[in-house]
C-alpha cells in the first residue's frame, strides 16, 4: 500500500480510503488506479480481515425481504451499514427454524462481524457467543440487546385514533395463533378500549393457509340489511388489514365513511407514493439506525455481550391513508 | 477437519457439510458440535477462501430493493444462490452510478466470487474482467451476459390484451426520459398498435421529482363532459399505472368498465395476495435462475468470459388484477 501510494504520489490514507470503497476525488482516484496498475497490486479484504480477525460482513436474517416491511427495513439496514463500512448479508429464513439455524452456522464458520436478526426460531444456543448480535422484534436472548417499535402504544393509537375519528364499534382482526408482538398490539388497542368503556370484538381466522375464507365468511355473515355492524377496524398488520379492505369493498361497504380501518406497519409500496391503507407506523430508518448503533458497541468493545439485555423501544405514529375519515 | 471427524466419529464429508452450513442429520451435528468445542477447532470460512482465491459471496446490486420488483428478485436471487451454496451481498445503489463504483470496487476488493448488477451507470471498465459478471436488464459491456425479460412482447402483448378486452382509444403514459427497456415496452405497444390499426397516444409526465402533477393535469385537461377520452391504458411500471389509476378514481373514473390499465412488472405487494393492477408480468423467479446459472458457468470455467455476450430473453405473461376486465 505504501508503494501504490508513493507511486501515485497521494497518502496512505487516500489508498486505503479508495481501496476500501470510501470516497475518493476523482483525480486521486485516478492516479491510485493507475498506480494500482502498474504495481499490479491486489488489495485483499479476505487477507486483511484474516489478519485482523475480522471481517466486515454483517449477515441480516429476515423471514422474507418480499413484503413492504422488510424490504423497507433492508434498505435502511443496509444504508446504515455501509454509512459504517459494513456490508450486508441478506437472508430470507422464509420463517423455517431449519433455513434460520443454517445461516447461523454460516456466520460462525464465515467469522462475520456480526448478526442482526429477526428471529423466529428458538436459535440462542446455536449462536457462537464471540459474534456480535442484535435482535429486532423479539428477544433472542437476555443477553441481546433487542430493538423493537412500540406495540402496546401502537395498539392503544390505533383505538384512540378511530374513537377519535368517530368510530363506536370496533374490531380487531388477525389470525390463529395471535403471539409475540401481535399479541401487545392486541392488547394495548383492547386495554384503550376497555378504559374507555368503547365497544371492540376480536375476529381471528383459523391457522390455515387459507385464511382469507374465514374473513369472507365472517363479513357475509355479520352483514344485515346491508349494513356491517362495525364502523372502526383495526389489525396487526397491514396485510391482514388489505385483505380485510377488499372484502369490505367486494361487499359494497364504503371505506372510510361507514368503516374506518387501520392497519401495522405503515410502510410503503414505492418509497414514493403515499400509503393506501392508514396504518401505526414503524420507523424501519430508526429500527435500522439503532440495530446498527448496538451492533456495533458489541464489536468496539471485543465481543463482551453481558449487561447488554437492554431493549430500545422505538415509537410509532399514526399515518393517515384513504382508509380513515 | 479430519481429527473433528475422528473424534465425532462421522466421515469428514459430515463434518464439511456441517461447516458449510449443508444440512446434516440433528444427531450428527450434536457430535460434531461437541467435538468441535472439545478440540476448540475453528472453521474459518475466510481461511478457506484465501487459501483458494475464492469466497463464496456474491454481490447484487440493486437500485433500491425497498420496490415490489426488486424485493421479489432479491428474494428469488437469494434463494437461488443459496441452492448452489453462495451467499448474497445486497447493495441499494440508490440510482446513483458513485454508489455503484463503491460496490464494484469493494466486490474487486474483496475478492468475491461474483456480481449480478441491474446496473443503471457506465461500469463496465470498473469492473476487475477476473471477477464473473452477469447483468439483468441492461448490458454492461460486450463480454457479458445479459438476462432481460422479452420487453418488446410485454409492450405488445398489452396491446393485444386491451384491443381483445374491447378498448379502443389507447394510451401510453410514462415520464421522460422514456429510455432503454421502458422505451423498448412503449415501441412494442405502439408497433401492435399501428400494425392492428388501433389508435394510441402517448403521453409523458417531464422530468422533474413531482411528475404526478403532470399526470393529474392531463386527466383534468382531457376531461370532457364527464368523460375520459381513452379507454385503455399502458404504463411501462406497475409504480405509474397505479399512480394513475388513483388519479382516475379520484376524478370519478370507473375502472375497468370506462378505463381499464395495464402496467409492467406484476411482482405482489405480499407473496400471498393477488396483484391489484393487472399487469404485463416479468417472471422474477427466472431471472434470478439464469442470472445465476450464466454467473455459475463463468466461475467453474475459471473466469474466461468472452464469448459470454450473449442474451437470455425470459418471456413475460399478462395477469390480472382488479383493473382490466
């Protein structure tokens, strides 16, 4: 490197800084390519990170990057990621525990930097404990720091919200098994019902694949005199909520003005349209922001990962689509 | 390696698939998890890649993955390279060909076993011609393969689908500059029209950050008496086929029966529901299988890449949605 740099009659910072994917003038860019060239020098990450024991991968598991969320999550992941020289491993577990635990052993074996995950499957003890790791929705273990939105709040907003707007008989919608963070979403919106002596059922679907038949079924049923007997909707996702909207819809029930709905998550379609379907909104930039911020504690500090069961409670917001008045 | 299997008592075949992150049987990986920690052995991954100049990460970069279309590539790519045992790098080159360098310089850094570009600016000569390259959608250079969906029979085929659906005024809309595949959609479109003796009209939002404005200007100006002189209408993009479809809503359209739209891509918002726009659909499932299969043959056949310029067109297919009839 110092030879390159000599050559190219720059310092030793600027290679580094070029050979490393940072910002570079383009006139220096150009004198270290050319004595790069003429050096023949290969610049090897894999031989630096051998050397230093490390690498600058961070492998990032989430059940799936093709929904909304996670790939609005993924983006902002890997932005911040690369704002600190770290680039992203992506993998999609599709749910399994088995697709999660190989890429656990992977990063092992492949010495990554760190792991960020949002994890399903019971993996703590499949973890080597020297890799730095972060948890995002639900706790790994007590000794990982865990980011999460705020679903309780989130779940009382969403019912203040439609009482706010006017709703009197609300509905909560998911499906069989309601758990984990689903469950405090429930909650919070029934707890601000309940203290508010507001009127709310619970609807759940069956755990089938076919879901959305029991929803149909649900709507036909309830629907008398051309009227739903309930004016305000609210479920822990928006894709539950969409399904929901376009049954209502089919059936000639007109969204927002006889049925407010609102669904979790928030996030959007193309990062430059509005949202359609109001929605508690999960800032997937502050998730990432903190996810990163905590993994990356673990590693400046080698490794030690005890005291670091803290949880960083993101907030959410309200944020109005077509669906509410 | 060997004396893990001896002391596991499993064959160094096991042992490897282990490391590897292949699937093993739960009982052979208990042995060979206790007999790894009994003799503190450390496969490392990285050790391994330098000792064979090889890594088994591939980088893939993306415009943004935070898009119906990218994530649902990305996910296929993902699951694809995971099948042959290589691991994804995900990189968001936010549109900007300075990001794109980083990328590429990094993926010739570090030595990566190859990169898969939906490659937007002009990198080819970037690009270490050691390191296996495919690219979708775009040609980088002469010597490397390309895999691109059959844009010119989408744009024809939604003509045919509108004519044969009973529109007879059509209309393309994009924004400018309308180039390279969007410009080979439109001329697919316009070319059925024309040889089928179909009216089509083209407009064209300018090229400005709020080009909505311009499409909600032209629904307003054309319309007439409570009519909208077209009734058809094809959008290279799902993401302004939808745009302008709440424009149309919003100005009390009915679609499909006064209007119906067809828009490119057809990738769902979530796996499981249907798509909501009909839409000319790009099979991403195929694109990652051939992006990976041209990038699999160039690294067994040790990175001789000419004679590789050559196209692999994935045909398309029209689906419906809620806005055809």
């Amino acid at each position: 490197m110092n030879d390159v740099a000599s050559l190219a009659g720059v310092s030793r910072g600027s290679v580094s800084n070029y050979i490393n994917g940072k910002k570079t003038k383009a006139e220096t860019q150009a004198k270290i390519k050319e004595a790069i060239a003429a050096l023949d020098y290969v610049p090897n990450a894999m031989a630096r990170a051998l050397k230093t024991s490390k690498s600058n991968f961070v492998v990032f598991i989430v059940p799936t990057v093709n929904s909304p969320f996670f790939s609005e999550l993924s983006y902002h992941m890997q932005q911040e990621l690369q704002r600190h020289a770290y680039k992203m491993i992506l993998c999609n577990s599709n749910n399994t525990s088995e697709e999660e635990i190989e890429y656990i052993q992977m990063a092992n074996a492949q010495k990554v930097a760190g792991l960020i995950t949002m994890s399903y499957a019971n993996v703590a003890n499949l973890i080597d404990t020297s890799i730095p790791l972060v948890s995002i929705e639900k706790r790994v273990s007590q000794n990982v720091p865990l980011i999460t939105s705020d679903n309780y709040m989130g779940g009382r907003l969403a019912g203040e919200t439609l009482a706010k707007l006017g709703a009197k008989r609300l509905l909560f919608i998911s499906k069989k098994p309601v758990k984990n963070i689903s469950a405090v979403r429930e909650r919070g919106f029934l707890d601000y019902c309940q203290e508010n002596d507001i009127f709310a059922d619970v609807f759940l679907a069956r755990k089938k694949i076919n879901f959305i038949s029991d929803f149909k079924r649900f709507v036909k049923d309830n629907f008398v005199d051309q009227h739903f007997p309930y004016d305000g909707v609210f479920s822990d996702s928006d894709e539950y909520a969409s399904d929901f909207y376009h049954i209502l819809i089919q059936a000639g029930v007109q969204v927002p003005n006889q049925v407010q709905i609102i669904g979790f998550d928030g996030s959007r379609v193309y990062a430059r349209q509005r949202i359609t379907l109001s929605s508690i909104k999960q800032s997937t930039a502050h998730i990432a922001k903190y996810a990163v911020e905590k993994l990356l504690l673990q590693i400046e500090s080698k490794n030690e990962r005890t005291f670091l069961g803290e949880t960083t409670v993101i907030p959410v917001s309200f944020e109005k689509g077509i669906t509410t008045k």
